[in-house]
C-alpha cells in the first residue's frame, strides 16, 4: 500500500457507455478485489474508485460521470497524469461456489473479482442489472462467463430487477455465498433475500470518503462506528448487524445525516 | 497491573488517552469507535455556526513522518453536533470533548451556547486551525488579547463546564499565551494543534497537491514541538494540559506527561500505529510506571519541569 501520493500516466481510455470510462494505468500496487484507490484529479477533487480489473498489462478503474470530479475524469486523455494512493479498504475474501450480483456502476468491483475467481478455478454464476442495455457495461465479458442480465425496461434479458433474478437463480440450485455490488436499495433486497436463504455474503458498499485511511471519521457507519475505508468496504452479515444505516441516506461532505 | 486514572479539570477519564479533535468524532458512532478500541476520552470534531462542507480533495495526504490536512473546518453545524453528543451520551460512559471554532469573537459565544445546551463533560476552543486562513484570516490564536477576549466569552456562557483553549504551536510565547487563557478563566489548555502550515508539491503535475494548497502538519514530525510547547506551557500555568501532537508510541505520551500534561490527545497516530494504539499507550504507560515503581501518573507528571 502506498498512502503517499503519486502521479501515474493514463495509458489507455476505453469507453463502455455513454458516461462511462474505463483508464488503464502502470505499475499500480498490487491490490485485492474490492480494494479502492482514491484518483486525484489535479485542481479537481479526489474520489475513491474500485479496481475494474487488474493484470500484467495495468490496472484499470472505470468511472461513471454523475458529478464533478467523476465528469472530468471522463476529459482525461491517454498521456495524461492523475494521482493516485491506495490500495485501500478490505477488498473480497475469494471463496468457491458463489454468486455475484451486480447493479449499475457496482459491477465495476464485481468485474475484476469474476477475473480473479476464473484466474483460481473458483466456480462462480453472475446476475448483472442495469436501467436498459446501453448501461450494461462489460456485457461481453460477463456473457462469456455465462452471467444472466436484467433489464429495468427490458431491453435486454429479465425485465426488472437484478434481486428478481437472483431470486430465481436461488430457486435453481444452491451456492455457497453471495457477493454484490450496486446500488444500496439494491444491496438491502440482497441482504434480505440471503438472509432468507441462511446464505453468507459479501457486500460491497459506498460512503463519502475524504482520507481513505480511517482518520476523517466520514465512512463510519452509524451504530458500529465501522470505517468503510478501513474494515470495509466489503461487509459481512456480522458487520452490518451492529449498523443502523444499511439502505438508509448517509452523511454530506460537512457529516449531517442527509434526509 | 498499575491504573492510569486521571482527572482533568474536575473531569475523571479512566485512561489519560484522549481522541483528538478532527480524528473521527464527526459522529457520536465514530467517536464510539475509539471508545471500543480504549480511549480515555473522544473529543469531536470541531463545530461552528453552519454547516460548511470543507475544502475539495484532497485534503488528507501523508507525507513521511506525518500527514497534512486541510480538511476546512467541515462540520454538520453546532445544532446537529449538538444532536451527536446527546446520542454519544445514550451509549458511552467516558467523558465528551466538543469542540467548536467561531468566524467572529461573538460567533464563539453562539456556539458555545448551543452547544453547552447539550452538556458536554468539556469544551475545547479552537481557536488554532491553520487550514482556512484564506477565508477566516489569520488564526485568532495567534492574538493574545483575542484569544483572551474569546477565552472570557465561552467561559462565561460555559459556566460549570470546564473551558480547554486549544492553542497553535505558531503562536508567539505559547507559555504566556497559555496564562493569558488562565487569567481569562480557561480551565484548561490543549495544545498542540496542527504546525506550519505545510506544502507538498508533485513534481510531474508541477502543482501543491493539497486542494488547499497548504495544510497543518500532524503527526511524528511534530512530537519535538509538541513536547516543547507543553513544557513551556506547563511552566506557566497551574490548570491541566491535553497535550496532543505526534504521539505514536508509549514513550510519546510519557514525553508528554513528563512535560507537564495531565492527558495525552491522540489524533494522527489513529492511522500510523492503527486505531489500537489508545490500548496500546495505555498498557505501556502502565508498564513503565510498575517497572520504575511508581504508583500512577501523579508521581511523573511534569517531572521534567523539576529539573
Ligand atoms: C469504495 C468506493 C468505491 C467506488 N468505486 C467507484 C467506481 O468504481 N466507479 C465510479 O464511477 N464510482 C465509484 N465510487 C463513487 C465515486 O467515489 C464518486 O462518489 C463518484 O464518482 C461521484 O463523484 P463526483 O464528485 O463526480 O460527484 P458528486 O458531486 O459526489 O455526486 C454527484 C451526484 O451523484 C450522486 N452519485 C454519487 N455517486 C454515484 C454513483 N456511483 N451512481 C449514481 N449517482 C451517484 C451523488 O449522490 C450526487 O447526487 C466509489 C465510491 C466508494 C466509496
Ligand atoms: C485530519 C485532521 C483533522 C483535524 N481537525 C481538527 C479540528 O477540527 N479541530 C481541531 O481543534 N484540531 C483538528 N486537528 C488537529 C488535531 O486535533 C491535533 O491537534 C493535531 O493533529 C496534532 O496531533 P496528532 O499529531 O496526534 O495528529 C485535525 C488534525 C487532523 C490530522
Ligand atoms: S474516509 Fe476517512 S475514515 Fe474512512
């Protein structure tokens, strides 16, 4: 890990949707999935981001423009630098016979683990959802893993929600665990949803983060106290049962609680 | 195994560790957190009228020895904080520090006000943040008179809660600087808060990395200033010393306690020894004291200052 800041060259920019890219960069220190970076964007801001994939040939991050930093991230040119200082976070325990659950930008995280559990022989299905199949992103590469899509206005695969899907696909046979990533609606209906199944799972979450090393107070979440950065972001049922935020709106950059 | 009690200004902590301000405590769960891992006592953010949202990022960066921070002061606002400490109080048993900062002399008072309404064990003044200079001016701890007059506002409002005048180590003659907030009616000093301020450049993008530009300096590098102004403090002043800066190891907090300091604020060394290290202090502490035979911390307190 380094916690210091370093400059690193964009390599290579791809594009997956409308407002979505993916930067490729050199030479990054070696990191688990579900492990962050925060990016620095010079004279911008700095956010965290999920490692999309990670492999001899760089480190990739894909980024959604939904506000300032991340729609400035999406100027960035191959040849340019962004900052750069992580791993951080806990990242996902590998473990076999699993199910992944992505929504939206959440199957960023989820794309890298599927490399890593393929890399290990680990066995693993993918449920992916998204608003219509121009945000699908990474259809490809999930298709070839034989994940099933869903589709809120049914432009492609199930229609309606991803947590339909994996309802369904529990029906089908039995895995061992869960793993999700996405929205935190949809992270709450997976929780309930394992729980009904007496299922573990890990779940891979989003809070405001200002210094990624468990200083800044602004990850914890309420009840437990736990920093996001530091002891998640991937949390356990036995992690989020001391928390009283789960699916709930969080803390603004000034810490008041958002209604 | 020898116990490390303490009494600060009236105030018993069952450890003299103390959460620094800024270093989680943006919410009574994450001030929570350091009580779990053994914290004497939590000291919250620091807190104004309104809510602010802080500088951009970034605004934490280590650097070696320590890290810089310009965090800019984000606060939920006194009301809300105010909202923190009563639930704070709902679950922990260990004594509260908020701790507020003020654009104006009477914007102190304001919220001194509301936030003695939810009954802190104590109020720290903050009257030395380095890091929003651009929008407030110069930091008002670095005036005597200023910091006498605002020491005299919150005292008055505070009334039986104990007052900690949080000082910088840019202060000219910290030592009386820190009799200045005594005569004024502080019932204690906390010192020290961040040094410098500080600058990192990256030198391919060519551009100060802190969004803020510059940003105080906590952490090891600072201990040997820490140390030193806690000295010269305690020399001056009979009321208790939080002395805060740097501390990373049991023998940082002894420093400290050798100086002068009744407690010892913990902030950086949160993420450079890991959140363990209230416990960790506390059983070296207690090591210390049992091999050179001492009963408890009243028998080393300021015994640098004897000599
Ligand atoms: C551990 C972690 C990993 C993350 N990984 C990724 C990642 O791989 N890719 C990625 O694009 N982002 C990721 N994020 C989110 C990212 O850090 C930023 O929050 C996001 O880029 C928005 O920043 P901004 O400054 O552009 O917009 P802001 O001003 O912060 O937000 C603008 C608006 O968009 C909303 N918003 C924020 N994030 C999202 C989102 N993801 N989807 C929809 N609306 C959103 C905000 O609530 C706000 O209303 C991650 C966050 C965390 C904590
Ligand atoms: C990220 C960060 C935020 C801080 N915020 C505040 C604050 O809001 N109010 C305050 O009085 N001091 C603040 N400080 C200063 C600390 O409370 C402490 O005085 C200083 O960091 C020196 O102690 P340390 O070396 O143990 O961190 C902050 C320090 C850091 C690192
Ligand atoms: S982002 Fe600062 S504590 Fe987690």
């Amino acid at each position: 890990m380094t916690v210091e800041m370093s400059t690193y060259v964009v390599a290579e920019v791809s594009q997956q949707a409308d407002l979505v890219k993916t930067i490729r960069l050199l030479d990054v220190p070696t990191a688990m999935p579900g492990q962050f970076f925060l990016i620095w964007l010079p004279g911008i801001d700095e956010k965290p981001i999920s490692v999309s994939n990670q492999t001899s040939a760089g480190t990739e991050f894909t980024i959604c423009g939904v506000g300032p930093w991340s729609t400035a991230m999406l100027q960035v040119e191959a040849g340019d630098r962004v900052g750069l200082r992580g791993p951080f976070g806990n990242g996902f325990a590998l473990a076999d016979n699993t199910l992944l659950v992505g929504g939206g930008m959440g199957v960023a995280p989820l794309r890298y683990l599927a490399h890593r559990l393929m890399e290990e022989g680990r066995s693993f299905d993918l449920v992916v959802g998204a608003r219509d199949a121009s945000s699908l992103i990474f259809r490809e590469e999930f298709g070839r893993w034989g994940a099933r899509f869903a589709t809120d206005n049914g432009d492609l695969g199930h229609v309606g929600t991803v947590t339909e899907l994996l309802s369904e696909m529990l029906r089908l046979r039995a895995y061992d665990s869960l793993y999700a990533c996405g929205p935190e609606g949809m992270l709450a209906a997976v929780r309930v949803i394992a729980d009904e199944h007496e299922m573990a799972y890990q779940l891979a979450l989003e809070r405001l983060m200002k210094c990624g090393i468990g200083l800044c107070g602004h990850c914890c979440m309420e009840g437990s106290g736990l920093r996001l950065c530091v002891e998640g972001p991937v949390l356990t049922r036995e992690m989020l049962d001391g928390t009283a935020e789960f699916g709930l709106p969080h803390r603004d950059g000034s810490g008041r609680r958002r209604t | 195994m020898v116990e490390l009690p303490v009494t600060l200004a009236g105030i018993k902590l069952h450890n003299p560790t103390v959460l620094a301000s800024g270093i989680l405590g943006v919410s009574a769960s994450s001030a929570a957190l350091a009580v779990a891992h053994g914290a004497g006592a939590v000291t919250l953010k620091s807190c104004g009228a309104e809510p602010r949202l802080g500088h951009r990022g970034p605004t934490i960066l280590p650097v070696p020895g320590g890290l810089l921070n310009a965090v800019g002061l984000s606060n939920p606002g006194a009301a809300a904080v105010a909202h923190e400490i009563r639930d704070f109080r709902g679950r922990c048993e260990v004594p509260l520090v908020a701790s507020i900062f003020g654009r104006t002399e009477a914007e102190f008072g304001e919220v001194a006000a509301i936030i003695c309404d939810a009954h802190p064990a104590l109020l720290e003044v903050n009257v030395s943040c380095p890091n929003v200079s651009s929008e407030f001016g110069t930091p008002f701890g670095l005036d005597h008179d200023a910091t006498a007059r605002i020491t005299r506002i919150v005292k008055d409002i505070a009334g039986t809660i104990p007052v900690f005048i949080k000082l910088s180590p840019q202060a000219h003659n910290i030592g009386s600087l820190a009799r200045r907030c005594q005569d004024a009616g502080a019932d204690g000093i906390t010192a020290i808060n961040s040094v410098g301020p500080g600058m990192a450049i990256d030198v391919y993008t060519r551009r100060p990395i802190l969004s803020n530009l510059s940003g105080g300096l906590s952490g090891r590098a600072v201990l040997p200033v820490a140390v030193r102004c806690v000295y010269e403090i305690a020399q001056n002043v009979s009321i208790p010393i939080i002395g805060t800066g740097g501390i990373t190891t049991p023998e940082d907090a002894l420093q400290m306690i050798l100086a002068g300091a009744t407690a010892v604020g913990i902030g950086t060394g949160v993420h450079s020894t890991g959140i363990s290290i209230f416990q960790e202090v506390c059983r070296g502490l207690s090591e210390y004291l049992e091999e050179s035979g001492f009963t408890g911390l009243d028998d080393i307190r300021g015994a640098a200052n004897d000599r």
